[in-house]
C-alpha cells in the first residue's frame, strides 16, 4: 500500500510501495502516440499473449495517457528523515481526532459489523483511513493510468515493480468492469481512502455489500472491510497489545535498530541485546526493538508487537505505525467518553490587506 513510506521521506503525505530515489529519470517526448513506442508496445504484446487482452482497444488506451514528468521530479527529490517529535503532530492532532470520532459516529453499526468479521478493532481502521487519506479528504487527483504508466517506462531503478502495478491495475479495471482511464489516485498509483496499490487492490479489496465492485474510493462497507482484510490476512489479533516501554543498553543494540523491521525475535532472546520490557509481558511474544525521538535529543524505546508488525506491513515506517496507533487510542478515548474530545482548533484570521 501504501506509498507513504515515500511521502513521509519526503516530509509530506497515504500500502503501499516506496519508490526509491537514486534514479536517474528517463522521461521521452509523447511525440508519437504512446502505443508505438518500442518498450511500451512490447508491454501490450506482453498483455495480449499472458492475459488476454485485445491489443486494438488496449493500444487505444495507451495512446490517451498523458505522461507526467513532474513525478519523476518528486521521486528523485533526495530524501529525508524526520523525528518522531516533528512527524506526529502531522497525524496525531485535535483536528484528526474530532474528525475521526465524527466519522465513527457516523458508521458506528458498519464499523461493529466489520470488526466483528475481520477480527480488527474499530479504531485501528478508523486511523488507518485517517493518516492515509483524512477520511477521503486526499486521496489524489492523478489518473492512475498517466502515473503508474509515467514511472514505469521513466524511472529505471523502479520500472520492475511499476510495470508489475501497471499490469495488476489493468487487470483490475478489467475484472471491476471499469474503464482503465477513469480511475484517480496519488501520484504513485495508490488508490482510494485506504492508499490501496493495484496489486494490494486485487489480493485484499472486498465488496462488502455485494454488489460486484470493490469500492475503495465511496463505500464505507467497500473501504473498512478491505482494511480489515489486509490486517487480518497480515496475522491481526483482536485484543492483543500493540506496544510495550523497553528498557535498553544503548551500547548492545545497534542490531536491532539496524532490523527493526523483522519479527523473528522473543522478547527473551532480545535479553541477549541488552532489551527488556518494562512493563511485565504475557508468555513470551515476538518482538521488535523501536526507539522514537519523542523530543530533541530525547530518544524513547518501545517494543513493538505483533499487531504494531503488522501496521508496519501496511506502510513500512515505525512512525508511520506509533502514529496510527495513538490516533487510534486518542479516538477510542474521546468516542467512549466525549469530554475527553479535544477542543476545535481556532481558525486563524486572514489579515486583510491594507489598500
């Protein structure tokens, strides 16, 4: 999915790819109609001999993409990393909260129903949606079609992997029964509230009213139940804990920090790092090591979990997982008990200009 990961190195705002930088674009005139170029006529060939597809009408759609350069500038812009401190205030706010508790109590029945059958709880749904999109709010003006088709004939270093998205989009607008060129999404390609890539789309989009569409972009049903899904397929257990406080010897964890991203540690074997948990821990769970920089020059440790694994499944950042987590349990709080709503934020005065 999720195409945050590159975004939030950016130091902006989304399963789920991170296109990488060091690339040097290769970005050619549309001069002639698209289906005639060499290594794109080749894709189509590729589609009409493995897939089935009608190269006439296939060819026709290619010729109406309007390649955007400017991406390629976006995804070659160098990147940076920012303190969990700077980071959370981006998600983590009284104006995501408020909108979050306002969503969940406009569905509050779907999002029971939906976590009855997933097996995931309402709030991490709910934050998944928030961080990625604000409900809706942002969920990109691209054609899906001009960026996946921009960055896989203009970026080399990730021409692989966006060819193999262009491919499962195609096969997805076919299975939807939908028009390739009439889908929008982020500059990456993601789609939808969730931030969906097509092939995330196509192995974890459900059609929760069952109506033959798999509606990521408009129905609630469609959107909450394809994250259920990908979190309950990605190993979710309802109920379990997300995190824990650490207690480190910073000298013997460089290990760790280095592989943050892999689950293959009990919290006992992470002993032998100079890791424990603070708090006491059930049995003896997998367990990643995540420090956070809650303020300058102050790092804090936690041990991330299996369902904390799990969000970093969906975007691959530790931040970009803490974050969704206390959105979630801010949310929780303030619709279980509405005084702990936090209050609007004032609106800023414009200043009119003198004359």
């Amino acid at each position: 999915m999720k195409l945050i990961s590159l975004l939030l190195a950016l130091g902006a705002l989304a399963g789920h790819a991170e296109p990488d930088n060091a690339a040097t674009p290769q970005v050619q005139t549309q001069s002639t109609r698209l289906s005639e170029r060499e290594d794109i006529s080749r894709f189509i060939d590729e589609l009409v001999t493995q897939e089935g597809f009608d190269r006439t009408a296939l060819a026709g759609q290619f010729d109406q993409v309007q390649l955007k350069p400017h991406i390629l500038d976006i995804l070659d812009r160098p990147s940076t990393s920012r303190p969990y401190y700077e980071f959370r205030p981006n998600f983590v706010n009284a104006s995501r909260i408020r909108a979050g508790v306002a969503w969940w109590q406009g569905h509050a029945a779907l999002l029971e129903a939906v976590s009855q059958k997933y097996g995931v709880e309402p709030e991490y749904l709910l934050a998944i949606i928030g961080v990625e999109t604000m409900w809706g709010k942002n969920t990109g003006s691209f054609r899906v079609m001009d960026a996946l088709t921009t960055i896989s004939f203009g970026y080399p270093r990730r021409a692989e992997f966006f060819r193999k998205e262009l491919r499962e989009f195609l096969l997805m607008a076919r299975t939807e029964h939908a028009d390739p060129l009439s889908f929008h999404g982020s500059y990456a390609g993601a789609m939808g509230m969730p931030q969906f890539m097509p092939s995330s789309f196509r192995a974890y989009a459900q059609d929760w009213d069952g109506d033959g569409q798999h509606d990521i972009w408009n129905n609630p049903g469609d959107i909450l139940a394809s994250v259920a899904n990908y979190f309950a397929q990605h190993g979710w257990m309802q109920g379990a804990p997300l995190v824990a406080p650490a207690v480190v010897d910073p000298d013997r964890i460089a290990p760790l920090v280095e592989d943050k991203f892999n689950l293959h540690y009990k919290l006992s074997e992470l002993a032998d790092y100079g890791v424990s948990a603070a708090t006491a821990q059930s049995g003896d769970p997998l367990a990643v090591l995540v420090p956070l920089e809650t303020s300058a020059g102050t790092t804090r440790y936690w041990l991330g979990l299996g369902n904390f694994y799990v969000i970093t499944r969906y975007n691959r950042s530790t931040l970009y997982a803490m974050a969704v987590h206390e959105l979630a349990q801010a949310m929780k709080a303030a619709y279980l008990d509405p005084s702990r709503l936090p209050a609007e934020p004032a609106k800023v005065k414009k200043k009119r200009k003198k004359r």
